[in-house]
C-alpha cells in the first residue's frame, strides 16, 4: 500500500470527526474517488474532483485521465469527462475517460 501511495497526493474530506470521501491524483490520473454511501448524493465526490483539478491545473497538466466503473460513468461525465475506451482489468471493465 505504501509503494501505491508514495507518489500520489491524497485529500480526505471529513466531517466532524467522520472520513467521508477521498480521492488521490497520481501524475494525470484521478484515482480511488470514495464516498460515504451515507454522505452520497451530496456533493462531496463532485467537490473532491473539483479540488483535484485545480491541483492539476495548477501543475501544468493539459490533461486528467481516470480509470471509470461502468456504474458511475454518467457522474464524470456529467463533469466534462469524455469516454475513451473500454479497458479490461482483473477487477473487471473500466471506462477510460479524459478532461482536457
């Protein structure tokens, strides 16, 4: 877990004393978006993603790519995410997606 994490920035969204939502970015890659199935349908994975960018955008990157479930591809597109491709992986399919 540690190899994972050493090159990625990781934010943490709590509240009150409750981790709610997280979500790292490792170079252009949004990663490991989480949120609360209790704090769901609020805002907070939207906002997470938002803050991100900015990171990005601050570092230069013409680009954020993320790996999408199936599931939940209408939310990054909802986001200004565009589909690029189906990727297999052991976990199963993923989307690609990509913000310029």
């Amino acid at each position: 877990m540690v190899e994972r994490i050493r090159d990625e920035l990781i934010f943490l969204c709590v509240l009150g004393a409750n981790l709610v939502g997280t979500i790292g970015l490792k170079r252009e890659y949004l990663r490991s978006l989480f949120v609360d199935p209790n704090y769901q349908k609020q805002g907070i994975g939207k906002m997470l993603v938002e803050c991100m960018e900015e990171v990005a955008q601050e570092n230069a990157l013409s680009e954020i790519m993320l790996h999408s479930a199936l599931t939940v591809q209408n939310f990054y597109t909802a986001l200004g995410y565009d589909y690029s491709e189906i990727q297999m992986h052991d976990e199963g399919p993923f989307e690609l997606m990509r913000k310029r």
